[in-house]
C-alpha cells in the first residue's frame, strides 16, 4: 500500500495511505464543507436584524430568529462532530496502518541495518514520527478543507455585500505567501533536526534500562545523567527554533492582514459616508472580516504544521522504503544433506574487511570446531551461512548449490543457530522453547526438546513450571539457565545445520558437559558448526579449524593439531595448564 513509486512525494502516498477509508475521508470532507458553507449565515442574520428590524414593531421575526439560531448551532455542532471524528478515526487506521508497513519492513531488514542505528532512533520512527506525521496531516486537512471554505463563503459573501471593498481584503494575500514559503524551508530542516534528537533520547533512555546494573556498579549515573540531560535540551532547543521561526512569522503576517483589514474600514467608512452602503452592510461586512481573520490565522500556521509532517513522513517512508533482504530465489532441496563449501570467502563489515580468502569444505554430517582469538572472526563466519551478511567475494555453497541464489526462509529453515548472545523473547518459557515456526510443533515434542537441553530439570520446581514468564529479554533467569532455554529452541528444531556461537559459555563446568553429552547424541545426521573458548568441550569433533585474523590458520582433528604444534597446540597447553592450577 505503501510502496515507493518513482517521482510521488510523501503527500501523494500519505493520500494514498488514505485510500482504503475513502468513505470515511468523503464523509469527514463533507462535514467540514458543510460546517464552512454555513458560516456566512451569522453576519448575513446580524445585517437583516440592523436593517429591517432593528428599532422596529416586534415583528413575526421576534420569535423565529432565537429558533433560527439554536437550529444553526445545533446543526453546525452536529456537522462538526461528524468532520471531527471522521477524521481522526481516519488519522487513527493511517497511524495503525503506516505502524504495520513500517513493522513488516523492520522485520525483514538486513543485519547491517541494525548495526549502523540505535533501537532508540528506530523506536521513535515508530512513536514519535508516525504521530506527528498524522496529526499535522490532520490538521492541515483541516485548515485547508475547512478553513478555506470558511474563507471562501466569507469571501464570496464580502462580494456580495460590496465588491469593491472585498477586492482590498486580497490585496493582502501575495505579500503573506511570500513570507510563509520563505519560512518553509528552514522549517523543515528544523523538523528533521527535531526527529533526531527524539531518537537520541530514546537511545540513552534504552540504555540506562538495559545497562541499569553497569551504571550503578561503575558509578556511570552522572555521566548518564549528563548525557540525557544534553539529549533532552538539544530537543529542547530544537522546540524552541521551531516555536521561534514560527512566532516570528505569524507577527509579520499578522501584520500584513492587519493593514488590509484597516485599509478596509477606512473604505468603508467612506463608503458610508457617500450613502453606498447601509448601517446593516457595514456591521456584517466589519464581522464577517473579524470571522475571517482566525481561519486565515489557521492557515498561516498551517506551514509550521505541514512542514513537520512532511519532515516526519519523509522519516516514516524512509524506513518503509529501506531495502529489506532479498528473500527471492529458488527453494533448496526439500531433503538438505548439509554438506558446506566456502569458495574464497571475503567479508566484513561497511569499510572494514574481516574475513580473507576463506576456503573450506564441510562435509554433511560433519561436527566442525572453530577456535581461536576473540576478533578472530569465528561469528563472522558463521554468520554469513544463514545469510545474515552476504560474502563480498566469493561464494558459499550448500550441498552444492550457493546460498545466495537460495530462498532465504527456505534456507534458513534448515538452520538451528544459537548465537553469542542468548535471545529471549518476554514470553513463557515454553513459548520460547516453541517459538515462531516452531510454536506448531506437538507439546510432547517440545518437553523432549526441553529435557534434552536439561531445561526441565529447573523449570520443574517452578510454580508455574513451563508457564513461567521470563521477563524482559529473559532476565528472570540466569546466565546459564537462558543459554539451555536457546539450546532447546535449537535443538526442537531439528535442523540439518546447527551453528552454536559459543552456547555453552555460561554454564557451570557439570550442566556444560552434560549439554555436551545431549549435542554429541544430537551430531549424528546434521552437520554441526560449533565455536567454543573451552577447547575441553570440542575433542569429540570431527575436525577443528583454527582462526586468526579472519584467516584460516590450521585445521585439522584434535590429535593432528595437537601434533603440529602450531596455535591449536599452545592454546590447549595454556588451557591445560590453567586447569591444573585450578585443580590445586
Ligand atoms: P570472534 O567471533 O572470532 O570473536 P567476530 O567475528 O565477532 O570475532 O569479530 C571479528 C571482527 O569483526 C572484530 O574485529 C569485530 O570488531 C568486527 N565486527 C564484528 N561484528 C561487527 C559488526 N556488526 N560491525 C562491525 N564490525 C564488527
Ligand atoms: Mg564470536
């Protein structure tokens, strides 16, 4: 609904955003035309009452103009409720809707977005633009619908009393556009500006939750404090630029319609004078001005208004617009074997590479370590298999065929991963055992997945056992506790390829060799990428391979490596050593 299409700019998809609810945006039209036709009526009664009935006999008015008035009102406020809450039951699906485009993008964009942003920008994209966006829409739909029909069947009304007199009245009009469009643009830049410092807000707020332990114990609160108070006074000040530009510019405009109006009276009064007009024209014609004067007020605002919904669209369409991943491409095999080639591998991340000329086979069915320093490049490497990053040269292909001609959901349906960082969702332990694709699977399933990464055996004296919330990002549970919840979740998915980052750092030496234990049971039949610091927790694998510097240093069994006397050999003799210590 929301597609970009080359040349339209964000009025046009903000109407067609509107599209869908077509009747409900006729319907709230209608109310505010009709509400701004009857406006003329006031003065025009206002110039009968001093015209003809003004001093006079109480007449058959006497009772019909009270009854005229209260049915005005009272259809005016009917109309008006009608206008009023058409329209934001119509700004409300636009937010819902423009939320759900910009969710759906979110959720299929490439890693390497969320590497260059915060949450806390993206955060505020999704409140604080998509707000501003609708309500100045709304507003400036309103004014523009309203107000200038207001201003119109006054206008036309002003002709009618005196032609010449309201020909003065739009002498005024090309000095006030000049004015406002030169305010336009710097408005919108401010706008932008204004946006940005929202996200920041946002971001150092998101980070004084997640790091609230770090904060306190390394007595991070004056710097955090300093930093939020200089985010907020930089939106702050923002705000003001905004409020400034814009208080400056009603002033001037304000004047221009100031002497229009005076110079009008002026006219009139000797218009008057001359006899050409009555006492009753000259009443309604100073009123009808008077009532035009807030609608035209309206619109001069209205810029302030368009130009921040414009600077908030362009943000929202933005990340609509952002290019997700390339999903397309032909299925893989149903039956995946799981055999893996890395064909001259480079990758990296924007301008720094790190991985170099990695070539290496992996054979299905195979259980392969990758060892070596931290900033190696070990999750690197495995990140680029279930094509979170796409290689910069080279190529990697699975059972033969390269992976990025694969479809992406297919390919990705044939991976269990487990990262580096243990992700948990705010939701029961069961359902993140059971998540997204896997939630279908047979409870019984589930509970065997759960046993085998030794969840049970801490959820059973749980109250609420396999109920339990977990909290936010799980934290209601331990380091370890998270990480057998992950494995779990990997392990029902039974996949033919399971990556584990390191998914056994966290826990304690007894509940990590029993995990151990379950992944050997669960090698055979898939093949297993599995990076660990621990080499104790590796020697049952098929082959290790060895990484530095985003190269492939040695490779090899654990007994040839051990042999070869390289790397491999010197981190084993310093594990071995530092466990012997330990042992005394
Ligand atoms: P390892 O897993 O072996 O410890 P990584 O693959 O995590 O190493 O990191 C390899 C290098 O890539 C490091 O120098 C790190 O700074 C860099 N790196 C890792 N992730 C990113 C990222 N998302 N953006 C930029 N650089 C990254
Ligand atoms: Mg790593």
């Amino acid at each position: 609904m929301f597609e970009a299409t080359k040349g339209l700019g964000s009025y046009r998809r903000l109407l067609a955003a509107v599209q869908p609810y077509r009747p409900i945006f006729l319907g709230s039209l209608l109310g505010m035309v009709a509400l701004a036709s009857t406006e003329w009526v006031l003065p025009a009664l206002l110039r009968h009452l001093v015209d003809d009935e003004f001093g006079k006999d109480l007449g058959r008015y006497f009772l019909l103009l009270p009854v005229v008035l209260i049915v005005l009102f009272f259809t005016r406020g009917l109309m008006s409720y009608v206008a009023n809450v058409g329209l934001n039951a119509l700004a409300n699906r636009v937010v819902m809707d423009l939320r759900a485009a910009m969710f759906r993008t979110l959720v299929a964009l490439p890693t390497r977005f969320f590497d260059q942003r915060t949450a806390g920008e993206v955060i505020s994209k999704f409140t604080f633009d998509v707000t501003q966006m609708t309500q100045a829409a709304t507003n400036c739909l309103t004014v523009l619908v309203k107000d200038s029909f207001i201003i119109v069947a006054l206008i036309a009304y002003l002709v009618y009393i005196n032609g010449r007199l309201a020909v003065f009245l739009l002498l005024v009009a090309p000095p006030t556009a000049w004015i406002i469009s030169k305010v336009s643009r710097r408005m919108r830049q401010l706008s932008h500006r204004l946006q940005g410092s929202m996200g920041a807000i946002n971001a150092v707020i998101e980070e004084a939750i997640g790091g609230h332990r770090d904060i306190k114990i390394f007595g991070g609160q004056d710097y955090e404090i300093g930093r939020f108070e200089r985010a907020i006074n930089a939106a702050r000040k923002f705000t003001m630029k905004v409020v400034s530009t814009n208080a400056a510019t009603e002033p001037l405009v304000q004047a221009c319609i100031a002497l229009g109006v005076g110079l009008m009276v002026m006219l009139a009064l000797r218009e008057a004078a001359r006899g050409s007009i009555t006492r009753g024209d000259f009443v309604s014609f100073v009123t009808a001005t008077a009532m035009l004067l807030p609608p035209i007020k309206r619109l001069t605002n209205m810029n302030e208004n368009l130009q921040r919904g414009l600077a908030a669209a362009d943000s929202v369409f933005a990340l609509i617009d952002e290019p997700i991943e390339r999903t397309e491409g032909k299925a893989p095999l149903a039956a995946i074997r799981g055999a893996l080639e890395f064909r001259g591998v480079h990758a990296g991340y924007r301008d720094s590479p790190v991985l170099s000329e990695i070539n290496l086979s992996i054979n299905a069915g195979e259980a392969i370590a990758f060892v070596g320093p931290s900033g190696g490049g070990k999750t690197s490497l495995v990140n680029l298999i279930p094509r979170f990053y796409e290689p910069t040269e080279g190529e990697i292909l699975l059972d033969g065929q390269p992976i990025a001609a694969c479809d992406l959901r297919a390919l990705r349906a044939q991976i269990a991963y487990v990262g580096q960082h243990v992700v948990l969702f705010n939701d029961t332990i069961y359902h993140n055992i059971a998540y997204g694709a896997l939630r279908a699977l047979p409870h019984a399933q589930v509970l065997a997945a759960a046993d085998a990464a030794f969840v049970t055996e801490f959820v059973a004296p749980l109250p609420q056992g396999f109920d339990t919330e977990i909290g936010d990002k799980g934290l209601r549970l331990s380091g370890g506790q998270r990480q057998r919840l992950a494995l779990a979740r990997a392990i029902l998915k039974d996949a033919p390829i399971l990556i584990l980052d390191e998914a056994t750092s966290a826990l304690d030496a007894e509940s990590e060799r029993r995990v151990q234990d379950a992944l050997t049971k669960l090698r055979p039949g898939r093949t297993c990428l599995i990076i660990a610091h621990r080499l104790a927790t590796i020697e049952g694998v098929d082959r290790v391979v060895v990484i530095e510097d985003g190269r492939i240093l040695e490779q090899g069994t654990h007994g040839a490596l051990l042999k070869r006397g390289g790397l491999y050999a010197k981190l084993h003799a310093l594990q071995y050593e530092s466990a012997e210590r330990a042992d005394f």
